[in-house]
C-alpha cells in the first residue's frame, strides 16, 4: 500500500542521552494513529522528526510523494494566534503562509466543520479553551491537507469539549485526512485510534490495532498495557 510517511531506524542524540532510539513507523493513508507513552518519552520530537522540523542523526524519513510536505497540517502543543485578530482572520492569516488565499465562505465552511461558526468574530485569545483547540485544528486544514499531526489536541479541556475534538477527528479522517494525535487519556485513544503507537524512553515498544496490542499482551484495557509496557518513574528522574 502507498505510504503517506516512512521512518526507518531514526535516532536523536542530545548531549550523549538518545532521546529517541531506532524508530521506524509508516503512516498509511486513511489511519488515525495515537501516539502514547510518558511525559518525556520523545512523542513530540518522533512528530518533529518525521514533519523535519528537527534532523535525526541517524536513520530517513521519507515521504510517499513528493509534494507530502505541503500536505500537512500540524497543531503543535502551544497555540500559534495573532493576538489581536478575530478566529476568521487568524484563519486568513495562517492560509497566506501556506501561500493559499481563501476567500471568506471558505474559511466559513472550515470554521463550521469546527463548530466555530458563531465564534468567528470574536477575537482568538477571548475563546474558549475548547474552542481554542478547535480554532487551531481549523488552522491546520485551510490548505486541505492529506495529513494532520495533533500534539495533545484534548489536553486540559473538559469532557464535552474532550468529545467534540474526538468527533472533528473522526470526521477528518471520514473525509478521507489522517491524523496522527498524542495524548495521555487512554480511553480516548483507545476509542479513536486505528492504530496505536507506544513509545517509551525513546524506544517503540508497540504499534498495532488496539484489539491486536490487547490480545498480544493479554491487557484487559490500554491503561493496563500501558502500565505493563511502561518503565515507572527512576528515583532519578525526580529531580
Ligand atoms: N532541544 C532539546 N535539547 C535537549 N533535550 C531535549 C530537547 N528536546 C527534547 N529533549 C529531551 O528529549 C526527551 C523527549 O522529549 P519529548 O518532548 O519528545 O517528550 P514527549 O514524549 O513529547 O513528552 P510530553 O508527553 O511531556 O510532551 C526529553 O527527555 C526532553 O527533555
């Protein structure tokens, strides 16, 4: 099957610690993968490395085709507005790096497939928390990407706004984009993920179907996996 992005045997090294060691991951089309593992595990800099927005040391990533670059869409963990600009020209805005113009219907329509139809006009930092998280998932769309990365799309926001980030999700990938997301609610991703990609101290220590992971490794539920696939915290590390 035609690939969207492949990683072979990537590693990255800062000050002699390998922060990520040997990974390799492909990203097929149609897929929602969850990225999980511990706080410091090296899920943001996996996502870095496949966007090149950081260079492994060692090991590719490759992407399918080669306009793939300009069919991403990525939401990284702090939210990238212009202060002072309403959702709708934030929308404008963020379209002209991409070097799209979009004409005000459009960006209408993407803010209603957001759920931000009536919050168009309002200025971006006076949102919602929630609506904030839909606002930059609308951002990483206005140039209809193939692929979007999430970074903790659902962190710190409560479980109706929770809800409808899982539901925009789920619609993007019905409209044929695929995502890959982190996040540290197991649930979650075990209710949205096709797929699911577990790292930890830098290593993969599992990719596959939730179902299949879970009857690999007779795992009643994904937090019983994780915490079985898991290193706990070293007294070390506290500091
Ligand atoms: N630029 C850098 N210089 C030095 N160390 C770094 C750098 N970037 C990341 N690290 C280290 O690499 C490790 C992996 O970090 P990363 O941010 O990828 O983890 P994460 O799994 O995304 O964590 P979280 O769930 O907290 O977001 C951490 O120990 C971090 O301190």
């Amino acid at each position: 099957m035609n690939y969207l992005i492949q990683a072979d045997g990537l590693t990255k090294v800062y000050k002699k610690r390998h922060v990520i060691q040997n990974i390799s991951l492909t990203i097929y089309p149609g897929e929602i993968i969850g990225i999980i593992g511990p706080n410091g595990a090296g899920k943001s800099t996996t996502l870095d490395l496949l966007l090149g927005l950081r260079r492994p040391d060692q090991g590719t990533v490759t992407y399918g085709h080669p306009e793939l670059d300009r069919q991403i869409g990525v939401q990284l963990q702090s939210t990238p507005f212009f202060p002072g600009y309403s959702a709708l020209e934030n929308m404008r805005l963020f379209a002209a790096f991409y070097g799209v113009r979009l004409k005000t219907d459009a960006i209408m329509d993407l803010l209603a497939q957001c759920g931000l139809e009536e919050a168009a006009r309002t200025d971006a930092f006076r949102l919602s928390g929630g609506q904030q998280k839909r606002l930059a998932i609308a951002m990483t769309l206005v140039h209809d990407p193939s692929l979007v990365f999430l970074d903790e799309p659902t962190a710190a926001l409560d479980p109706r706004a929770r809800r409808e980030i899982r539901e925009l999700i789920a619609l993007l990938a019905e409209s044929g984009t695929s995502v890959v997301f982190t996040s540290h609610d197991m649930e979650e991703v075990y209710k949205l993920a096709t797929r699911i990609v577990m790292i930890d101290g830098g290593i993969l220590r599992a990719d596959g179907r939730p179902e299949d992971l879970l009857k690999e490794y007779g795992a009643s539920g994904l937090e019983e996996l994780y915490v079985q696939l898991t290193e706990p915290i070293r007294k070390e590390d506290w500091a």
